[in-house]
C-alpha cells in the first residue's frame, strides 16, 4: 500500500527538480545571450584601446616635428639672407667683432660697465 505511493511521490520531486534545473538553465541562456554582445563590445573595445592610443601619440609627436621643421626652416632662411647680405669685407668684420673675433696681432679689450656709463652720459653717444 505504500510502496506505489512513494514511487509516484518521488517521481514528482524528481519531475518539479527537473523543471526547476530546466528554468534555471533558461534563465542562464537568456542572461548569457544578453550579455554576450555586451562583453564583444568590451573586449573589443580593449584590443581597439592601444593602437588607437598609439595613433593619437603619433599625432601628436608628427604635429610637434612638424612645427619644429618649419621653425627650423625659417631659421636657416634668415641665416642664408645673413649670409648673402655679408658680401662685403667690412660687414664680414663687422660680424666678427660682435662675436668675440680679433684679428691676429690685434690686442682685445674688454670694458667693463661701459653699458652704465652710456646711460649715465647720455651726450656720449
């Protein structure tokens, strides 16, 4: 007599496991189906990071380069007028002398404070 009523009360709980384990499987499905996308999205999103990082710093470094060649550029224009317009002997010497030159045999001089003394004779000059 309750021999075949155990059967049935166990296949029961055995059937209401099973649907459990069923929808809680579904559930896992549907979470993962919407999460999925998500997650390409990220690890795609960090393999694009890097390189897209490295393009902007190359950026950068080409415009900085860029600005320096074109100051460069125009430094060597101004020093190549320079160097056209010291054709003559006495703008040659002239040049020199401003930077420290001396003939040889010629004797240097230095005056010290002679900037002070211009501007406290002003009828010197």
């Amino acid at each position: 007599m309750g021999g075949p009523w155990r059967v049935v009360a166990k296949s029961t709980r055995v059937a209401k496991r099973s649907t459990r384990t069923r929808t809680r499987k579904r559930r896992l499905r549907v979470r993962l189906r919407r999460l999925a996308p998500i997650a390409v999205v990220i690890v795609v999103a960090y393999l694009y990071y890097r390189p897209l990082s490295n393009w902007f710093a190359m950026r950068h470094t080409l415009a900085q380069s860029t600005a320096q060649v074109r100051a460069l550029s125009a430094q060597k224009a101004s020093l190549e007028r320079e160097v056209e317009q010291a054709t003559s002997l006495t703008q040659l010497e002239r040049s020199a002398r401003q930077i420290g030159l001396v003939r040889p045999g010629e004797r240097l001089f230095i005056v010290k404070g002679a900037r002070e003394w211009l501007r406290t004779h002003p009828q010197a000059k």
